[in-house]
C-alpha cells in the first residue's frame, strides 16, 4: 500500500492530465513518470486516483494527452521486458503500469473513434525491438503491448524463479531465455513444479488482468449473427508472433488444473493462511477461456494435429487452426495428461459439493462458470479428450457437480447461464454411446440436494433433478425443455434399470405435457411428447429386461396413452382446450403430489437476491439447429439422417449407441417404491397467456398462430404411440388376471411378475436408435461469446474493470 504522499503525487498527476488543454510533450519525462513512480499503490486505489469522469474528459477534451499516456505506459512496459526489470524499483514501475493500463483501456474501447488507436503505428517504434529509424517497420502499439505482457510473464525473479547460477549478478536476457523451462506449473508437458512465490503469484495476477482487458475489447461490439467475428487482440497474441505461447498455454491449464484450494490436504488450512494462487487460478482460468475463440462452424475443426516442440502435443495430423491456444489445446493426446486435466477439473467442480458435508472446511472456490467453460471447450475442441472422459466413469465426477449446479440455480433468474452452459454440456455428452452406459454406474455418493430421496444410478439422479427443473424452475428455462428431453432420449437406448422414482417422473411429464390444453396453445409443444415417447420406446425395445419399474409405470398410466392415441382434434375441441386454459392458472393441481422427502441436509433452490447484477444473453438456436440426427446401425456405428428422412417430429444432439450388452455397466433392478400416486406438480412454469419475451426453443408462438385442426391431425398420426399400445395390450390382461386370481394389492408382486416377463416377438420390429448430436453454429458461437464474458465482467469487482463503461456485447440488467 502506498504511502499518503505517494498517492497525493499521483493525484496530482492525474488532476493536471485533465486540467491542461495544451498537450504534454512524449519528451516531458518528469510529468509522465509522475503516473508509475516506483511507490508501491494498490490496484483498488489506482481505480480510485483515476475516476471514470476523468478519463472519458481526457479522451473528449484533449485527446493527445490520453494518447500520449498509453503510449509512454506501453514503452515504459516494452522497456522493462526488454531489460528483465532487475530492481525493485524497475518492477514497482511495471507493476505501476500496468495496473494503470487496466483502469484505462475499457474507456478507450468504448469509444468506436478510439478503438483503432491501438492498432495505429507509433513512431520510432520497430518491430525489431528498440527503436529503429525507419517507420516502415514499427509495431501497432498493441502489438508492442501484448508482446511485453507475454515477456513480462516469464521474467526472472518477477513472475518466475530464476534459473540464474550464484555468481556475478548477470540478468538473464529475457530474448535468449527459453520459456519453456520455466512453465508456471507441473502438469502437460511439464513434470517438475516450481516452488510457489506469492510475489510471483501476486505479479502474474496483475499481469494476466491486463491481458484480460485487452482483449475485452469483445464486450465493446454488439452481438452479431454472423459467428466469425474474431478478435484482434486474441488473434495477435495466439500467434506465431508470440514466442512464448505454448509455455503460457501450458502455465495457463496447469495452474487451473493442479490448484487445489483445500489447503494442501488440510481440513480448515484456508481459515489460516492466505491463498495467493486462488486470484491467480482465477484470472488464468478467464484469460484461457477467452482465448480459446474459435468459430468451428465456419472453419475447419479444431480437433486436428500439426507440429510442435512439445511431445504433450500430437504432431501426426495437419495443422490446426491459427489460433495456438486452440491448436495445442485440440492436440493433447498422451492419457496421463488427459487424467490430469479431468482429474483437476473435477476436483475444482466439486469443491462448492464439499461444503456440504463439512462445512467451511475447505474454502470454496466461485469460478465453477469459467471452469464449465473451459471443460465445454476442451470436450468440443479435443476429441480424443472427450473419448478418454467417458472411456471410464470419472465423467461422472463432472457429472453431479454440474447435476448440483442445475439443481440449485432452477428458480434463480441470475444464473440462467449457467444453466445453460450445464445443459449444453450434458447434450454433447449425450451424444456418445458411452456416456449413456456409464449413467448405469449406483449412484451413492448423498450429496445433499433438493429433490426426492431415491436409491438408484445417475441415470436416475439425472431424470429426478431434470424433472425438478421442468416442475419448478423459473419461466425463462422453457427454451430448455427440449434440449433437456434430448439428452434423455440420448441415452435411454442405453438405461438398464430405471428406479421407480425416475419412472414415475418420467410418466409425471408425460402427463403433463399431453393436456389438451398445453398441446394447443403452442405450435411446438406436442414436440416434448414425442420426445418422451421416444425414450419408452428406447427403453422398451432395447432395456426391457431390468426396467419393470418403468413398465409398472406404463401400465399404471395407462389412459395417459389412450388419451392420447384418442386426442380429438375438431374445431370444438380444440376451442374448449384453450378455454380450459384461460380459465384455469394451475393446470395440474398438486394436491395429490407424492414429492416424497428431499434428501437430508439439502437447501430450497431459492431466487436471486434482489439487486442482483445479472449480464443479458442472447436467445439460444432452437433444438433443430442445435443437434444433427444421426442413426445408429447394429454395428454401433452412426450414420447421418436427412431431417426429412426421419418420420417423428423431434429434435436434436451429439453421437450414437449401440444396442449389444455391455458388461461394464450395472444390471439389476433397483429397490425403491414410490408411492403408487404419480407426483403432479404444478405447472408453475408454463405461461398462462402464449406471450412471450423471447421465442423459446421448445415453445415458439407467434400472436398470429393458432391451432387448427389440419396442424393437429398432421401430427397426432406420426406419434409413435404403437410400441406401447403393443405391450399394453400384451401385459394389461396378465397383470389384471393375477389381482383378480391372487387378490393382489401389493405392487411387488407385480412388479416380480413383470421382471420375468418377456416381450420377445411381440413387438413391433425395433426401430434405429436416432442420436441427435450436438453440432457447433454461429449462434451456439455466439451465445458462449455473450455468456463467457458476463461471467467474467460480474466476476471482476474488485477492482470493478469494465463496471459502468459502455458496454454492447450484452446489457447488465438488475434482478
């Protein structure tokens, strides 16, 4: 902290910036140094030495003053890398300015008039380094910037431990220093951990915030549809331009990967020391995320191979994309490098889980999103990573934390991105056969959540909490209902033993999902019916044996499918279903909810504080252009669909299954009853006028549409209703004739019945299992875009960067 005298100094430098209208020579040293002096100021008080209104009447009223101070800010910088800073005083001077940048470039990207200063050339400023008479050669001043950041982060005895031999002092010359011996942490490519310096740490944050500013230049520009929108300064600094971006990649994703913030193994540590590297691990999580800009929908995919020094790197296959750090991030491929990185990130994700069992023992770590982030491009970038993550079932470590997630934020408008980022991820999991089988594995770790109790596997957590979310999430989750139906159809071919708990849930949507009254007042609402019906048939087919629970189910509601196979669709019933609508608020009343007990120790899913900052997002692509169909042969491999090849009306996702046994998987039934009454829940979520802010996916209306019995018939004769009807029609007189026969009340006799039953060659010819993959679009690129950084400006409030600037990319909104 600086002392009273330094910050009047500065001040004061300040005040006479704004105050002369006459511009300061670049030649009057004594005036600019006053701005990095080398005392020692905090970033908080730079924030507050340095007022927004101040900055933006510098820019309007003179100009060539601001410029001047970002230019001589940026050579102090470009000084220092090229001298390896050795004194104190020379890295408070860094320090000094750079936090200074931080304060000001946000104003200079507001500005459409600024926004090119940086990539101007700046006199006497060469690319070869120092300066050079000709002006023919020199560097955009941003340029020079980022290449000085980049130095700055492997700079000896500043950012790095020095290699230096005891001896004569001699800096080490930061242009002949190979970077890559000094990688900030072991982990890809690199096995030997550095000792931790919280200096270091504290000069790296300071840094990488910087960094992070400069490329924010992002949330200055307007969404746009068209997805390749790349951003300069991200460009310049992935290139080949900058030497050190693999040993900084590297730094990057070990630093995140290898932090473990329970205190080095101790319960309660974090309660007696003071963690350094959690703001470091942060802000290097926020810098890798936004570099990794790729728009894979316009370009080639990046999970392609090409050539570098590192053997962490794959070099067997062409090059990838320009982008470095989506180049080295696509070709990890060694397995030990693939554990740690989901090892480490799992470990990360499950920290706020921990809480719960022994709470504050461990410090609990806020960038689940970033981390989320990360993890969806890491899967969506590198397949090889993606085949190794459900090659074995530590998917599911990532599994409930993100579980959790969606659990806890359903009712909270604040956390609608997160969300989706968690529904994203679980569709392009979905998309392999593999995870679906993994979802067989018991689930018994008792994370404390607020849904019913259940014995079972995590395909049943996963059907309990998406039923939660669709029963009692807020209004703004509508447009993923689809995507949430999707990921279940995915995986049922896959399901070997549904609890009675998820079937009933399962049957519980189904029942409020064909109500005459919410099939008619949406133009794609019958769609959420097809995709349920679309997982019994799944199961049917494919998982009879093992799944009498969700039989029992079928059986028990079975007027739910007459009622369907019988929806009448005239003009008269069409009209009285709307009516019904109108005047009834609450649909499915819940008198009779068999909700059961939440598990022991778990909180309410509760709404955003009042107050709460919250960035705006844009409307997610609908379930059609998220997801490409794919069918799936007896071989178990997928091919392509042609969407008009495919007769049910539905929607789409990620990679196929096949249908032989896996012995990997557990088999078995599950031994929870739930009571015979299947839950109704209130259909909180469901709009009672068919207005809508946004068009969601899974509910598009137009004011102008309105059901007609044409648009009905054309899809009650596609619902695939005959699988069911079949085994109805089999099993319905068995299960009747043993009650009437054995006086039966008691549903485990029926169940026991239904166990050793078979349906072989009673039913229909089992159709292809469709996938609908996850596939990457401009408007899937640009929603994470949007999402990726009102995650990282809510999360940078101290100090409060981009806070109150003119921002475009989305709008901060008050909850």
């Amino acid at each position: 902290m600086g002392s009273a005298d330094s910050k009047l100094h500065f001040r004061k430098a300040v005040i006479q910036l704004t105050t002369r209208t006459q511009p300061v020579e670049a030649t009057d040293d004594a005036f600019w140094d006053q701005f990095w002096a080398d005392t020692a100021t905090s970033i908080q008080d730079v924030f507050t030495l340095v007022p927004a209104a101040e900055i933006r009447a510098v820019r309007e009223e003179s100009p060539s003053n601001l410029a001047t101070l970002c230019y001589k800010a940026v050579e102090k910088l470009v000084q220092g890398a090229e001298s390896g800073c050795t004194s104190e005083k020379e890295k408070q001077v860094m320090i000094n300015c750079t936090q200074l940048m931080t304060r000001i470039l946000p104003y200079i990207f507001e500005d459409p008039d600024w926004r090119g200063f940086f990539w101007s050339t700046v006199p006497g400023a060469g690319r070869g380094g120092a300066c050079e008479g000709n002006d023919e050669n020199a560097r955009p001043l941003a340029e020079s910037l980022l290449l000085a950041i980049a130095d700055l982060l492997f700079c000896p005895d500043f950012t790095v431990q020095s290699h230096r031999k005891p001896g004569p002092e001699i800096a080490e010359d930061l242009h002949s220093i190979d970077s890559c011996e000094y990688i900030w942490e072991a982990g890809v490519g690199f096995a030997h951990s550095p000792p931790h310096s919280h200096i270091h740490d504290l000069n790296r944050t300071e840094l990488l915030k910087l960094l992070l500013t400069c490329f924010s230049e992002a949330v200055y520009l307007p969404p746009t549809s068209e997805g390749n929108v790349l951003n300069p300064w991200v460009q310049f600094f992935c290139s080949t331009e900058n030497r050190h971006a693999l040993p900084l990649f590297t730094s990057l994703l070990n630093i995140v990967c290898a932090y473990d913030p329970v205190g080095y193994g101790f319960p309660y540590n974090h309660l007696l020391f003071s963690d350094y590297r959690e703001p470091l691990v942060e802000v290097a999580a926020q810098v890798l995320i936004a570099t990794l800009e790729y728009d894979a929908s316009t370009s080639q995919s990046p999970s392609v191979d090409g050539t570098t020094t590192s053997t962490a790197m794959d070099d067997t296959e062409p090059p990838g994309p320009e982008n470095l750090f989506v180049n080295y991030l696509s070709r990890i491929h060694r397995e030990e490098d693939f554990q740690f990185i989901l090892k480490g990130l799992a470990r990360l994700l499950n920290n706020p889980l921990l809480q719960t069992y022994l709470p504050n023992s461990t410090k609990k770590i806020q960038f689940h999103q970033e981390l989320l982030v990360l993890f969806w491009k890491l899967c969506d970038f590198n397949k090889k990573f993606l085949f190794f993550a459900l090659k074995s079932s530590d998917v599911l470590d990532v599994l409930v934390p993100i579980l959790y997630y969606l659990n806890d934020a359903r009712a909270d408008q604040s956390r609608v991105g997160l969300m989706h980022i968690g529904v994203f991820i679980l569709l392009l999991l979905s998309g392999e056969r593999n995870f679906g089988v993994r979802l067989n594995k018991p689930y018994s770790v008792r994370v404390p959540m607020d849904i019913p109790v259940f014995t079972g596997t995590h395909a049943d957590l996963l059907i309990v909490v998406f039923h939660k979310i669709i029963t009692s999430g807020h209004q703004r989750l509508q447009p993923l209902f689809d995507c949430l139906l999707t990921i279940v159809v995915n995986v049922s071919p896959y399901l070997k033993s549904l609890s009675m708990v998820a079937a009933n849930k399962l049957l519980h949507l189904l029942e409020a999902f064909s109500t005459t009254w919410f099939l008619f007042s949406a133009s794609q609402n019958h769609h959420l019916v097809f995709f349920l019906l679309e997982v019994f048939n799944n199961i049917i087919q494919y998982q009879f044996d093992g799944n009498s629970n969700l039989v029992y189910a079928i059986i028990r509601k079975r007027n739910v499918f007459h009622q369907l196979a019988n929806l009448p669709t005239d003009p008269t019933a069409i009209q009285k279903a709307l009516q019904r609508k109108k005047k009834s608020a609450e649909p499915i009343s819940r008198t009779n909810s068999q909700e059961g007990m939440s598990m022991e120790g778990s909180r309410p899913a509760a709404p955003a504080e009042p107050g709460t900052l919250n960035a705006s997002l844009i409307a997610t692509p609908d379930i059609e252009k998220l997801t490409e169909k794919s069918q799936v042969s007896e071989d178990g491999t997928l091919s392509r669909v042609d969407q008009d090849q495919v007769k049910t009306d539905t929607p789409p996702e990620d990679c196929a299954p096949t249908v032989t046994s896996d012995t990997e998987s557990t088999s078995g039934t599950c031994g929870v009853q739930e009571n015979a009454v299947v839950c109704q829940a209130v259909w909180k979520t469901i709009p009672q006028n068919s207005e809508r802010r946004r068009k969601p996916s899974g509910f598009s209306t137009s004011n102008h549409w309105s059901p007609s019995p044409d648009w009905a018939i054309s899809w009650k004769t596609k619902l695939p209703l005959q699988t069911i009807m079949r085994l109805l029609q089999v099993l319905v007189p068995q299960v009747e004739k043993i009650c009437i026969d054995k006086g039966l009340t008691d549903e485990s006799e029926i169940l026991k019945f239904l166990q050793h039953g078979t349906l072989v060659g009673l039913l229909p010819v089992p159709h292809p299992i469709l996938i609908r993959k996850y596939q990457a679009n401009a408007g899937t690129a640009m929603w994470f875009r949007t999402y990726m950084w009102g995650v990282i400006y809510l999360r940078n409030v101290d100090p409060p960067i981009w806070y109150d600037t003119d921002v475009k990319l989305f709008e901060i909104q008050r909850v």
